[in-house]
C-alpha cells in the first residue's frame, strides 16, 4: 500500500465542538458519532462502536476515548447504552442539547464581537475629537479624561482615564478570543484532568484510577475477612479496597488468573508458616504468585510421612507459644 493510499481516508470535525469545551479528542468523537447517526439502522439514532473500532476510525487510545466519552455525557451531547448478550455499548446523539449548546456559543461569539465593535467606536470617537478641537479648547476625549480623572473612585487607588479603561477593557477581549481551555498556553486550573477516571459501568467499586467488578470486590472483601480474622486485635487499619478489588481485575485481565486460584492461593499463604506474615494483601500476592505457587506444588507433592513431620512441628511450634503465653499469637487448629 502507498503513502497516498494511506491518506485516502482523512478524519474531520467540526471546529466549534472545541469551543464547546470538547477538547479535540471530544469534537473528534462528537463528529464520529454525527457521521454515524443517519448511518444506523435503528429508528432511534442508537449504534454500536467498539473501542476498537473507535481507535480504527479516529487513532483515539482507550484513555482518550474514555476522556472524551466523559466530556460527552456530562455535556448530555452522547447517550450510551448497554445491550444485548453479552452486553455491548451503544451510542446515540442527543441533536436537541447539541443544537441548544451551538445556539448559545453563536450568540457569546456575537456579543464579544458586539463589545470588541464598541471598544473600536470609543477609539475613534476620541481621535476625531482631537482633531476637530482647536485654539487650546479641550477636546471631547480630555473632557471625558478629566472628568474620570475628577470622579472619585469607590475601591479607592489610582484614577483611570477612559482611554486607560478602553485599552484594558480591549486586552481582556483579545484574550478571551484567542485563549481557550483546550490551548496549550491556556491557564490550568487546579484539578489535573488527565487524573480524573471515568466512570465505568460494570465497576461496582471505583476510586480514581482504582476499580473492580462486583466479583472482584467480593474477593477482595472475603482477603480482608480472613486477613482480620487470623490476626485479631493486631490487624491493620480496613485496606482501600477498591485498589485491593483493580489489583484482583488486573491479575484476572492481565495475568489470566481465575478467581478460584486466587482465593485458594491466599487461602494458602493464611496458613502457611512464613508466608502468612509475608503476604497478606492483593499486590504482594500477585508480585510472589510464582513463586508461592511453586512452593505449594512443591509441599503437596511431598510424601505423608514428610507431611506427617511437617505438621508435628507446627502443632509442637503451637504449643510452644500457648504454653508461653504469647499476645498476640495465632493459634491453628
């Protein structure tokens, strides 16, 4: 394929969607899914996108899209859906918000453009004043500069001329229109926006970028149990469990491990003699799973008779720290 052939397919949107305070990733979507809406085959609007079919269309990666979908639907200019089994995510443009928020853009444009008009006529009219005056008479634009000069001010501080005045009045104007939020030397605000997550719907817990299925937080939940449990008075302060919930997402999504191998295996590190202290929270579990795994294929491969041994001297360990009177010990039975 040549190079011409790859720029067969050109993507456009509409500017004024950035104004809107879209982002160009936004705008970009936003004309995606208005180039879809009378493409679809639903009487609704509604049609399907997958991410991936969004980054094919756009070059948009996961987190910009998710960002973009966000300004959308706070803005209410995109509705989704889920339907179907298994679920897929629907989308559909809400022309009547859209068309309300483009009416009020036009009508901010003019009245900027009505004032920065203004601004032009005062310039003028106290130019022509001070050509017209003549033999020492004050012109028009000194007048009206004596008489700002002359009016009290009620903040207090220095006086300003009406010249003075216009020429601010004018700057601000000027940077208004050639500043936005989406500009690069635009001022940030205080809230880093690359930090805010969506939403996600199938997140039945979320802390920023933290979240997990209803399945991963009842895991996490049911690690913390035990974990509280087994060490009684001196357990650790209740763990952010949305982060235990996402490292469980993560060991399931990206680790391929099952839900069953993972409560069996710190199920395991609870009753093992050193691992109990080693491992007792989702991060440390996935960091040491193959090694912890290996060591548990390892001791169930031994014979009885070494299991046997192994366990008397756990049971004389125990006794040893009841027959001390240990606080805090954990007892096994």
């Amino acid at each position: 394929m040549s190079i011409i052939d790859l720029m067969a397919r050109p993507i456009a949107f509409n500017r004024a969607f950035v104004d809107l305070g879209l982002g160009m990733c936004g705008a970009m979507m936003l004309s995606q899914a208005l180039y879809w809406r009378p493409r679809t085959s639903n009487p609704d609007g509604w049609f399907y996108k997958s991410q991936a079919e969004w980054q094919s269309e756009t070059g948009m990666t996961r987190r910009e899209q998710e960002t973009a979908r966000k300004r959308l639907a706070q803005a209410g200019f995109i509705e989704e859906a889920r339907r179907g089994v298994p679920a897929r995510l629907y989308f559909r443009v809400n022309i009547e918000a859209l068309e309300a928020a483009l009416a009020a853009l036009s009508e901010s444009h003019k009245a900027k453009r009505k004032t920065a008009e203004n601004s032009n006529e005062i310039h003028s009219m106290a130019d022509s004043a001070n050509l017209v005056c003549t033999n020492g008479a004050p012109s028009m634009a000194e007048s009206a500069n004596q008489e700002c000069t002359d009016a009290p001010i009620k903040s207090g501080g220095k006086r300003q001329s009406i010249t003075e005045i216009t020429t601010e009045t004018t700057a601000e104007i000027t940077a208004e229109g050639l500043s936005g939020p989406d500009r690069p030397d635009a001022s940030r605000s205080t809230s880093d926006d690359s930090a805010t997550e969506p939403g996600r719907p199938d997140a039945a817990i979320q802390s920023g970028r933290y979240w997990g299925t209803q399945d991963d937080l009842s895991l996490a939940t049911w690690m913390w149990e035990q974990l509280a449990e087994q060490l009684g008075q001196d357990k650790p302060r209740e763990p952010n469990l949305a982060r235990w919930a996402n490292t469980i997402r993560l060991m399931r999504q990206q680790d391929r491990r099952e839900q069953v191998h993972i409560r069996a295996l710190f199920k395991w590190c609870r009753q093992h003699g050193f691992w109990s202290a080693n491992v007792q929270c989702p991060d440390k579990l996935r960091e040491k799973w193959s090694q912890l795994a290996a060591q548990r294929k390892a001791e169930r491969r031994k014979s009885p008779e070494q299991a046997g041994l192994d366990r008397a001297a756990e049971l004389r360990r125990i006794h040893e720290q009841r027959t001390g009177n240990q606080q805090g010990a954990i007892y096994e039975h």
